[in-house]
C-alpha cells in the first residue's frame, strides 16, 4: 500500500492511513493534534478540520517519502527529526501549531538546495 491508496476521493481514510503506518487511530490523532475522538466518531472524521488536519500530515509524508524511500521511514523522520529553521521544532509538532504551509516550504526549500 502506498500513500495514494489512502484516500477516497478528496477525503483521507483515517483507517488505510493507520494501516500504512502501523500504528492506531490514538497516535494518528497525537500526531496532528487533535482528540481521538475526531477519528473514531463517523460524524468527524469527515469534518473540515479533521481532514485538513490529516491532509497536512499526508502531504509532508509525500514530501518525505519521495526523499526517504518510505512512509514508515518518512513517518519517523516527521516525529522525531528537529528542525533547525525552526527552533528545533520536528514536522509533527509544526502540524499541530496548524504551520503546515511553513513546513512544506521548508521542505521543498531543503531539496531545491537551500539550507535552513
């Protein structure tokens, strides 16, 4: 499974993008910041927000993927990896200040060959 086979339409499917990454629907929520109850409620888990959120962490995984080679490697690298042009923030934790646009012009700066 790919990233693309994660959605159905224009709507993430919070539970292919759990598969792909091996892990629940509590650290999917953790990581874009919101409650777990947004991905396990049918009502929102199509909300606006719920899916923007979601499209932002899918988005960086793109970006990351095609530099790292995997969504897995890719989802480690967007948790852990600080930032240096941003205090040492990590891509999880720009996600979740609701910086998304920021991170993805940091990354697509960083592979153009400018450095941060």
């Amino acid at each position: 499974m790919q990233l693309a086979d994660i959605a159905e339409g224009e709507m993430v499917v919070s539970g292919k993008l759990v598969k792909l990454l091996r892990t629940d629907l509590k650290e999917i929520a953790w990581t874009i910041g919101i409650d777990e109850s947004a991905l396990t409620r049918q009502s929102s888990v199509y909300d606006a927000d719920t899916q923007k959120r979601l499209r932002d962490l899918v988005e960086a995984l793109l970006i990351l993927t095609q530099r790292i080679g995997s969504p897995l490697m890719a989802y480690a690298w967007y948790r852990s990896e600080p930032l240096a042009g941003f205090a040492g923030w990590t891509a999880m934790q720009l996600v979740q200040a609701g910086k998304a646009e920021e991170l993805y012009s940091y990354l697509q700066a960083v592979d153009a060959g400018v450095f941060a």
